[in-house]
C-alpha cells in the first residue's frame, strides 16, 4: 500500500495536514465565543462566488498574481505557463490535485478567506464545482450502495479538537476542499503522530447517497492528477453533523465521527435562504461590493465598486447602484461630505440619464442621505429626507417591507437625538412590527431594532425595559454574526452601561470585560 503512494502525494497530505480550515455552528450557544457568524459568511461569500458570470479575462488575471507571487520560482513559473496554456474547465480537479501552485495557492486563500485571491480563483471554484455536480451524479448510478464511509487522516490544533468535542451533534463547515478516500488504511497513513500542540485524528464520515445537497461531492480517481483508488472530493462549504468524537487509545488517535448533512439539515437554513434571496439571480462585483460592505472590509469594497465602474458602460443602470454603494461605505467611515457627493452622484444619474423619479431605488438614496446628515447632527435635514424616502417606499413597496422598516427606525433615532422620545418609540415599534413579520428570527436588523427600542427606554430613564430589550439582541447577534464583530462588543458595552444605571454593578463589570476582550 505505502509502495503506491507517490511522493507528491507524500507532499500533498503534509500540505493538507497544515491547510485544512473547520467552521463550527452550534445552534444552542450562546457565548460570546461562537463563530457562528464566521460560518455563514463563509457559506454567503461561497454562494456568491458559485453564482457571478464568469468573466472572460478571469484566468489572465489569476495567471498575472501568481506570476508576481511566484516570480523566481522557475519551476513553478513554468507549471504556470503550462496552466495559462492548456487549461479548460474539465482539468479543474485535475489541476486542484496536482501539488503545484493551484493547489497551495487556492487551499491558502480558502483557509484564511483572502478575498481578493479568492476572487481571482471564483472561475476555477466554479468549474470544480460543475465538475463534482457532474461526476455527483454519475457517482449515485454507478455505486450500489446507499451509505458510504470515507476516511481522513488529520492533525489538529488541542484547542480546535476541544472545539470539536464540546460540539457534538452541532454543526461543522469545511472552509476549503475535503479530500478523502474510502480506504480506512490510507488515511492512516496520511495522519500526522501527536505532539504538543496537534492531536492526530481520523475522520469518519457517512455519507447517505439519497440525501439532496447543496454542494456535491464525488469519486475524482479518474480525473485526479494521482492513481489513486476511491478518492473521494467534497466541495469546499460542505457542511457536516458532528456525531461523536472517540478517543482509540489502541490506534493512538482520536476518531471524529461526522455525517453530511442535506440542505434541509443546517438550521442556520432559513437565515441562508433569506440572504440568497437578497442576492440578485445573477451576481456580480456589486454583489460582492455589498457583502464586503456588511462584513465591515470597507476598503476592500470601494476598490471592488470603482473597479466596477471601470468596466460598464456610460448609461448601465449599476453605475448609480455602485456610487450609492461607494456613499454608504464612506458614510462607514464617517467621511461624510464624501457620501453625500455620492449619492447625490447616484441620485441624478437615476435623474437625468435613466429619467427616473419615483423608485425603490431612489427612496433608498433619499434614506441613506438622511443618515449622512443624521451623522452630522442636521436633524432637520435628516428627518426631510427620511420623509421623501418614506413617502416613494410607502408608493413603492409598501408598508411591511425591510426598507420601509429601515426608514422607521432612522425616523426614530432622529426623533431620539431631538429628545423626542415618545415620537421615536412609535417608530421605532414600527420597524420592529414589519421586521418581525418578514424577517428570519435570528437576522442581524432585528437585532439592530431591540438595540434602538433599548436606547430610547435608556434615555427615559427605564433601565430594565432598556436591559430587556439589549439582551434580546445580544443573543440574536451571537448566532448570526461573526465573532469577532465589532457589533457584539458595543451590545456588551450597552448592557454595562445600562447595568450600572440601573445599579446592577457586577453586571455592568462582566459587559465591561467582555466588550473589552472583543473590542481588543
């Protein structure tokens, strides 16, 4: 057995030992150190790329970064050349197999979530993919079998392993491709000995072949760059059940047992499937301008949205879509007379190049424009806008819908900072009403309404009710936004502050020291 194995393939299980990249959801805890949000990023920012046309330069300009990461290295500027010659859609696992650039240069981007790499790799994530997709199905014809086992021999962090074991029966997302293979004793091999820092563990997996999914995997022996037998690829976002965790002390190992699970499984679904249907049918630099924009990566947004800008022409209608996109990321970081120049910019684009004047689209810059001077204290500036963009969505969309939601709440925090509270709690139970009707019980903005509704009862001097109110959006938050997000450390911020007001002091100091450990 060992005498099959090739030294690249040697080299490609050390390599997978160090890149493999594990997300864990679990669907019941509610401290502060999930990574629950990281989980459906991962999964949000995948979707996206498996979604985009596919440009017809994209491979150029793959070739071109790793011509520069690469500079030097003769060799593998020469598997390179080799690359930008001959490859087609159906060499896609071919070329992810074969220890070369591709495969360290993809793992990488995959494990630490480098957007731009993994933007310049979306073709090749997608004709893998289409690939497993293919394959997929002629792998449930040509195997007689309805449960399948595949094994993988892995090192893993103590504290990722302790992870792993205080969630059982939750579950874990694969950040990166999962190769395995149905020959228990191949993995074994493959498994790295313990040491201080990494245990030497073995995954078993059960797969139910009749099981619809939402990302496909497959037998790759034939199209692999290596021969070897039952070799088993799962794409990467694939997500599993942890069944059980064993330590074999005659083996020397510990044993995870997981079970992929369907796309009706997950029970982070609902919230997915809000998100998706969010995302236009067809998804683009812009769709990525926006999820960059949501996770806080500011600067990596602009630079996607003038990049788009680059490439359309004078009169396409996502020349307004990518300036308003720009006005809301400079409103993020408070450079405001910038958004506003944007905005006004996307404004009279819909204005005077597509001859618009009652839209959607239009109510939502009226809105965002509202923010920008509610940011720089020009109330009354800000409540007029809130008016126009209220009356077209009212027009529009009508009432129980996200945006008019959004401009409700906006309304009420400017009542609030004119120390109108009874006007602001109106509206801001306005929002709440439409939110709770048409939004999943864990999305971030119903959150973001138990925030206000605290606020406002914390200026009037309610201290419970504000309490109330901030602890039911700090648990929304802890399952559905990444952990280290800086929205989490203000809600613990709130909570102290609000606990100390209402005299609560032990409270108030584990907020404290909880907003400080995520705030550093």
């Amino acid at each position: 057995m060992i005498a099959k194995l090739s030294k690249d393939q040697v080299i490609r299980a050390k390599l997978d030992a160090e890149t493999l990249s594990i997300t864990i959801y679990n669907s019941t805890e509610k401290s502060h150190t999930n990574v629950d949000g990281s989980f459906m990023w991962s999964q949000l920012y995948l979707e996206t790329l498996l979604r985009m046309p596919q440009r017809p330069f994209a491979k150029d300009e793959l070739v071109q970064i790793c011509r520069q990461h690469y500079h030097g290295n003769e060799s593998e500027l020469i598997k390179l050349e080799n690359f930008h010659q001959t490859y087609t859609p159906n060499d896609a696992v071919k070329w992810y197999t074969k220890d070369c650039f591709i495969y360290r240069s993809l793992n990488k981007a995959l494990r630490v979530q480098d957007i731009d790499l993994l933007f310049a790799f979306g073709f090749m994530i997608l004709d893998i993919f289409n690939q497993l997709k293919l394959e997929n199905n002629r792998f449930h014809y040509t195997t007689g079998e309805t449960i399948i086992r595949c094994y993988r021999g892995q090192a893993i962090a103590k504290e990722e392993l302790n992870q792993v074991k205080s969630n059982i029966g939750h579950f874990i997302s694969m950040n990166s491709f999962l190769s395995t293979t149905q020959d228990r004793t191949v993995a074994l091999i493959f498994a790295p000995t313990s040491n201080e820092i990494y245990e030497k563990v073995l995954f078993e997996i059960q797969v139910d072949m009749n099981l619809m999914q939402t990302m496909p995997f497959a037998d790759v022996a034939h199209l692999s760059y290596f021969d070897q037998e039952k070799e088993i690829l799962f794409m990467c976002g694939a997500i599993f059940q942890i069944k059980n965790v064993i330590n074999n002390e005659t083996e020397g190992l510990w044993i995870v047992q997981l079970a992929l699970c369907s796309e009706t499984s997950n029970e982070l679904k609902d919230l997915f499937d809000y998100q998706k249907q969010r995302m236009a049918d067809t998804t683009d630099l812009i769709s990525i301008g926006k999820l960059l924009r949501e996770m806080g990566k500011f600067d990596k947004a602009k630079r996607y949205y003038q990049r788009f800008l680059c490439e359309l022409s004078y009169n396409d209608p996502n020349i307004s879509v990518c300036y308003y996109g720009l006005g809301v990321v400079h409103d993020r970081e408070d450079n405001y007379d910038e958004a506003l120049h944007y905005f006004k910019k996307a404004l009279d684009f819909q204005l005077t190049v597509l001859f618009l004047n009652d839209s959607v689209f239009i109510g939502k810059i009226y809105g965002s424009s509202g923010i920008v001077y509610y940011h720089k204290h020009e109330y009354d500036l800000a409540l007029e806008h809130f008016e126009k963009s209220l009356n077209i969505l009212l027009r529009t969309i009508g009432q129980d819908h996200g945006d008019t939601a959004l401009i409700y709440t906006n309304i009420g925090r400017t009542y609030q900072a004119q120390k109108s509270y009874d006007l602001a709690l109106e509206n801001q139970s306005k929002a709440l009403a439409i939110r709770l009707k048409v939004l999943p019980p864990d999305h971030p903005r119903l959150a973001r309404s138990y925030l206000f509704i605290g606020d406002v009862y914390g200026d009037k001097q309610e201290f419970q009710l504000s309490l109330i109110n901030y602890k039911k959006a700090l648990k929304i938050q802890q399952k559905s936004l990444p952990e280290n997000y800086i929205a989490i450390g203000i809600t613990f911020h709130r909570i102290g502050r609000m606990s100390t007001n209402a005299r609560e002091y032990q409270s108030a100091l584990e907020s404290y020291i909880l907003n400080f450990i995520l705030s550093n």
